[in-house]
C-alpha cells in the first residue's frame, strides 16, 4: 500500500462551492482507476472543524505503483494542475490499514495526523506503535477505515482515519470528505504490510 497527497491551499475568501461543484461533476471518474484503493476528495474550510484554510487536499491509499504513477503522469492529474499549478505531491510506504466499525458508513469526515520519528527509538519499534494506532483509530465510534504510513525521506509518520459522523474523538487536523472513490478498497491490505 501506498498513501499519497497533495494540497491546494485557496485564498481566505475563495468561494469553496467552487470545489464541492468541481467534485460532484468529475468525483466519478475515479471510481473504476485500475490500481487504486481509495481516494477521499478531502476539503477543509476556514473556519470550519479549526481549520485557519481553505484547501483542497484530496487523500489516496493506492494497492499498485502503476495506478498510482498512470494517475500522475497519465493524464487525470494535470487537470488539477492546469487549474491551480503543480502542488508537491507527498507519498508514504505503508505501515497499517484497518476497517472499522462502520465500514459499511458514508464517510463524512476525514482525519489526518503528521509527526516525526523520534530521534533515537528505533524504526521498528515507531512502525509496530503505528500499527497498534491504526487499530485503536479503527475502533473509535463511527470509524469508517484507518491507515497508517511512513515518509522515510523525512522520517514522518502519517495517521489518516475516515469517520461516518462529524465528530471524531482524534487528533489531527479535520477534513470534509466530499466524494470516496474506492474501486480497489477490498484490496487495500489488512493489518501489519510486513
């Protein structure tokens, strides 16, 4: 598995119906990409659940390197790119996926928590603690899914979980999920990846 994302952060009084528009007309077209897990059409608000932006920063768990490198070079992704320039586009090795509770739920909120490796405990022991977190995140009230992955360039950890309800009891910072494409979501290994 392997997590991926990029950021759009929008002026402070850029209309984001824009952005909800944007998803509902062309959202779908992800919905069958060969090689994807999931993607969660992420947005947050200012002003909204904390957030001090607007920003647009759609969430991928993908099942193959191929799917993920057709959608970045292949073509879907430029469409983005022509409308808001090229972002950076951060990828994490995966290190745990769970299913939770209400799997089978609407995902309505997203949750995404970065930190660093501590300096000085060893590797193995910050992956096992991470997959230990995507358990208990999995099994938080309304969980839809939990993952957890690792950005070894820069030794970062990244918690992303999603939730049916708007009100997750997690830290991290709160995105509104707009659209969950996930052609490949029974793919996404389950538990420890390795």
């Amino acid at each position: 598995m392997h997590a991926m994302q990029y950021e759009f952060t929008l002026p402070a009084d850029y209309a984001m119906d824009v952005v909800r528009d944007r998803v509902a007309r062309t959202g779908h077209l992800l919905d069958d990409w060969a090689g994807l897990g999931l993607k969660a059409y992420l947005m947050r608000e200012r002003g909204v659940h904390g957030s001090p932006v607007n920003q647009y920063a759609p969430f991928y768990l993908w099942n193959t390197v191929e799917g993920m490198n057709a959608f970045l070079f292949g073509g879907p992704f430029q469409r983005p790119t022509d409308d808001f320039g090229r972002p950076p586009v951060r990828q994490w090795t995966g290190l745990a996926y769970e299913e939770g509770g209400a799997a089978g739920s609407g995902a309505r909120v997203a949750v995404r928590r970065r930190r660093p490796v501590p300096d000085g405990v060893p590797p193995a022991e910050t992956a096992a603690e991470a997959v230990r977190e995507t358990a208990r995140l999995a099994a938080e009230d309304g969980a839809v899914l939990a993952a957890a992955a690792v950005d070894t360039s820069r030794w970062e950890l990244v918690h992303f979980s999603l939730f049916a309800h708007d009100a997750p009891k997690t830290e991290g910072e709160v995105f509104q999920v707009l659209h969950l494409s996930a052609p490949g979501r029974d793919l996404l290994p389950g538990g420890r990846q390795w």
